[in-house]
C-alpha cells in the first residue's frame, strides 16, 4: 500500500505557467508560448528589460489565489480519494520566500478547490525529505523529482516541455495519474519485491 502520496500544486493542478506569462506578455508586448518554455531557465526567453522581474508576478497580491485549475486535476484529485485514505494524501508546495502572500494564498486555493484538503497542506522546498520507499511525489519541476527518486522515492513526472528527458514514470494527464495511483496502489507489495516491474508502465 501507498503510506503516502504528495501532490505538488503549481503546473499539477494550479495553472501558473500560463497566468504568469499572460501577465509577462501583457506588460512585455511579447507573445511567449508558456508550453514550450524551459521554466527553470526561463531569463533565456523573456526580453532583457524584464530579466528577473519575471518573478516579481508571484509576489503579487491573489496570483496564486486565482491561478485557474489544471484540466482534470481536481476531479482526478476526488477520484484518488475513493481508493486512497485522505490521511495519506498531502499536497506538497512551495513558493519564493518573499512571496508572501503565496503561502497564505495557497492554503486558501485549496479550501476553495479542494476544502477536505486544506488541513493537508506541506509547505517544504526540500521535497525529497519526505521521501522513502512507500512515498510517491507528483511534481513537474526535475530537482524535486530527482532528488525524491535519489532519497528512494517514487517520483512521477507530470508532463511539461521541460521535464521531457526524466527518466520516471510520466503521466500526460490526471486519468493518467489516477491510472498510476490505482495500479501501484494494489502492486506495491509486489514492486518492493521486484523493483523493475514498473519499467513497464
Ligand atoms: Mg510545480
């Protein structure tokens, strides 16, 4: 059985990419394509007059309150809670230290979304602390997959233009996700027998 599964928020199921480039391209008079930017290095493709202040927006006041859900996500979120304890779900995220609103925003997107998950917020930059064997983090960004699946985790990728190379169980969509859940749910007895049947997914 799954001892714990941690959900990350941002590009899982909120939408920042996009509100946050609407907003840099608006003020910028750019027409960046969010889907196809590298979010970590992101200064490469933005006009230089705006540099670092690209991350000024997640300081901003209701950024993170009204960032929009991601397809699926919160159905797919309700769906994983009829074959998997709520106590062992937690969403897991964080944002730039001097965003300060953002942490307190973030607790109040999930009691608007997702109200029996408000008490089931981890706030934690150094993911992979929370890692071991029965654990599975869902999360886009490639340090905290990498280093979860390096602490013994099982991390699984939620498909970006960025993350492509990761070499982890990848889900395109939340069906998807769900799908994975279910599955390594009822197999995981199995799995820390064999460590390789998952190659297959
Ligand atoms: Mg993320």
């Amino acid at each position: 059985m799954i001892n714990m599964l941690l959900i990350d928020m941002d590009d899982v199921i909120a939408d920042l990419q996009q509100e946050w480039i609407r907003r840099y391209n608006k003020d910028y008079n750019d027409n960046l394509d969010y889907r196809k930017i590298d979010l970590w290095n992101i200064e490469k493709h933005i006009r230089p007059e705006c540099g670092s202040k690209i991350r000024d927006y997640f300081k901003e006041p209701t950024f993170y309150f009204n960032l929009k859900p991601i397809d699926g996500a919160i159905e797919g979120i309700y769906k994983i809670m009829n074959i998997l304890d709520i106590n062992k779900i937690r969403i897991c995220t964080y944002c730039l230290w001097d965003a300060v609103y953002g942490f307190s925003e973030k607790i109040m997107w999930i009691e608007k979304h997702i109200p029996e998950l408000r008490d089931k917020v981890i706030i934690a930059k150094d993911k992979y602390l929370l890692a071991r064997h029965d654990r599975i983090l869902i999360d886009d960004a490639p340090h905290n997959l990498n280093e979860f699946s390096q602490f013994n985790g099982t991390s699984i990728v939620f498909d970006k233009s960025y993350n492509k190379e990761l070499p982890y169980l990848r889900a395109y969509d939340w069906e998807h996700i769900f799908n994975l859940i279910k599955r390594i749910n009822s197999e995981l007895e199995f799995r820390l027998r064999e460590p390789k049947i998952f190659n297959s997914f």
